[in-house]
C-alpha cells in the first residue's frame, strides 16, 4: 500500500490475510481464540503493508461507552447507506457501537440529534452537516467533542474532514463526453452551499471552457441531491427551444429523478440522450443502458472516517483525508454523435 496516498487500513489486512477484520483486531491484540499459525500471518501481513495500529488500541480502553454517533444528512440516499454500512463494519471492527440519525437536511433536527447523541455520552461524533451550520454542531465543535466530518465540510467548524474530491473525474467526464461529439452539455448541480455541490459545478464548468465551450445559464440546474428536483430540472432541460445533447446529473439521486423524465418522455439514455450521473449504486450497473458515472471510494472513506475519529477520541492529532474519486464509463452516453448531430 505504500506510495499510494491512502492510509492503511485494518481492513486492507484482513484482505491480504484472508481473515475477518475481528480476526485481525483479535490477533494484534495478543487476543486468545486466534492460532499461533493465524497470528503469524496477520502479523507478517500487517508489517508487509505497513499497517500500524500503535498506542491507539491501548488508549481506547479508557472511554466510556464505546458507543460512536453517526448523523447522515439523507439516509434513502443509497450514497449515505453504504457509507454507513461501511462505518459500522469499521466501527465493529474496533470494538465500537454505531447509533444512526437522519438530519434530512434540516439542521434543527440536527441540533436534536446531536444533543440526543451527547446525552447518551458518545465516545465521538461522525457527521455530514446538513446545508447549514447549526448551534448545536457550532458548540460540539467549540467543547472539543470529538468529531469528524464525512463527505461535506463547513469552513466555520474546524474539525478533521473525510471526503472524495470529484473534480478531476468530473473532468474526465466532461472530456469524454467532448470527445464522443456533444458540444451543449448541461448539468443537475447540487446546492452550491455544498462542498460538494460547488466542487462539481466548478469543474464541470472549468473543463467545458478548457475545451472552448460555452455553458449558458440555461444548461445549469441547481437540485437538491433529492429524486424530485432531478426530474424537475431534467423536465426544464427538455423544454428548452434548444435541449441538451448530454446531461450530467451530479448525484445519483437526481440521475434517477432525471431518468425518470426522460423516459416518461419516451426518450432512450444512450440514443436520444447521453446521461450521466454520480457516485455507483448498484442499479446504475442494471439500467438500460448501464450508467457511466463518477464513483467514490465509499468504503474506504468509511474506514478512514473511523480510524480518524478514533485517534481524535484517542487525544491524538487526526489530519483530514481527500481520496479520489474515479470515471466508470458505461454505454448511458451512447457512442460517437454523427457530424449532422
């Protein structure tokens, strides 16, 4: 794993070992029930790897509950479910319990969430914000509660970050679709208070100008990572006196929803119309065509979003990570458009 920018996981061992990660837990422990034979292995993997689980283990004995809390602003959102099936694998992995909130993107609930989550005297927090900084979060963040955000960040709450930058795969996309003929490209952005959703919009504009192309307001829709404002603003793209050859729909979420009104208008993806999307459910491989989109790395950024909370329940300095998001292309954006296109 070395050199390649990605901390090394406790999962990344079991892998190699052919072993669960509570068996690894178990064998660097010095734990009983794991083989003398078993244990060699885990050990000589972990140090081949360059896995170190250091002084942290020994200091997490002394929390109270080892209990984490994990708020997620949209659980239906498939993104947030495997993220947060990641960090309780994770988080089980190191002897720690998960209890789930659902913001829904209302900070107020939020706010509830957090101070029901400190009654309960969590070890830690892991959190994706909501659109907003909300008074609760601002005070966690000022007590020194220890907290870690996921996916999102806000600039007023200092706090370790764990999160996939989409940029550069938002602009291999946007080169794929330039080289496959498509001039008018439109875009289904996400919030722009979003990191997230000013980072891909940014990008997706950066390289169309990069490539000489022009993005008029008209081909730029602003969703709210929900299936209803992808429909509404596909159904506005359509309805254009000149609508987009290809539309970037950056989450999946509104992908769906923009599908949806595509097919409601019996128009086929990868025929009448290239579509793209973000992140990789499993039903975007199942689609009619299969979906090209940008994938993030969400089990690993589960894994490391729990390891820096641990280190930060620790009293040790947890840096923030930014992995790397990757282009998937499938068949939604249909081949090279024809020069009468």
């Amino acid at each position: 794993m070395a050199g390649t920018g990605l901390r090394v996981t406790i999962a990344d061992v079991a892998k190699l070992a052919g072993v669960s990660t509570a068996t690894v837990s178990r064998a660097l422990s010095g734990a009983d029930g794991v083989s003398a034979q078993v244990r060699k292995k885990v050990s000589e993997t972990a140090d081949r790897i360059g896995y170190r689980p250091n002084e942290l283990a020994r200091s997490l004995r002394t929390t109270r509950t080892r209990t984490l809390g994990l708020v997620v602003s949209d659980v239906v959102n498939p993104f947030f479910g495997e993220l947060a099936v990641a960090i309780e694998e994770a988080a089980h992995a190191s002897g720690f319990s998960v209890i789930l909130c659902n913001t829904n993107e209302d900070t107020s609930r939020q706010d509830e969430y957090i101070q029901l989550l400190r009654a309960r005297q969590i070890d830690g927090l892991l959190l994706t914000p909501a659109l907003d900084e909300s008074p609760a979060l601002r005070a966690a963040a000022l007590e020194g509660i220890p907290m870690v955000f996921v996916d999102r960040a806000l600039p007023a709450v200092e706090v370790p970050v764990v999160r996939a930058d989409g940029r550069r795969a938002t602009k291999d996309l946007v080169d794929h679709l330039v080289g496959l003929g498509h001039e008018r490209i439109a875009i289904i952005s996400g919030p722009r208070q979003t990191l997230t959703g000013r980072e891909r919009l940014d990008a997706f504009r950066a390289r169309m100008r990069r490539h000489g192309l022009r993005v008029p307001r008209e081909l730029i829709r602003v969703g709210n990572f929900q299936m209803r404002s992808g429909r509404v603003a596909a159904a506005e793209l359509l309805d254009l006196d000149e609508p987009p050859t290809a539309v970037f729909a950056a989450d999946n979420l509104m992908a769906l929803g923009a599908l949806h009104e595509i097919r409601r208008r019996g128009l086929r993806i990868g025929r009448d119309l290239a579509l793209a999307g973000f992140d990789d459910p499993p039903w975007f491989q199942l689609l009619d065509p299969p979906m090209t989109t940008v994938a993030q790395p969400v089990k690993k950024l589960g894994e490391l979003a729990v390891e820096t909370l641990l280190q930060t329940v620790a009293g040790a300095t947890a840096s923030s990570h930014v992995l790397e998001c990757s282009l998937i292309v499938r068949n939604s954006c249909g081949e090279a458009l024809s020069p009468r296109q």
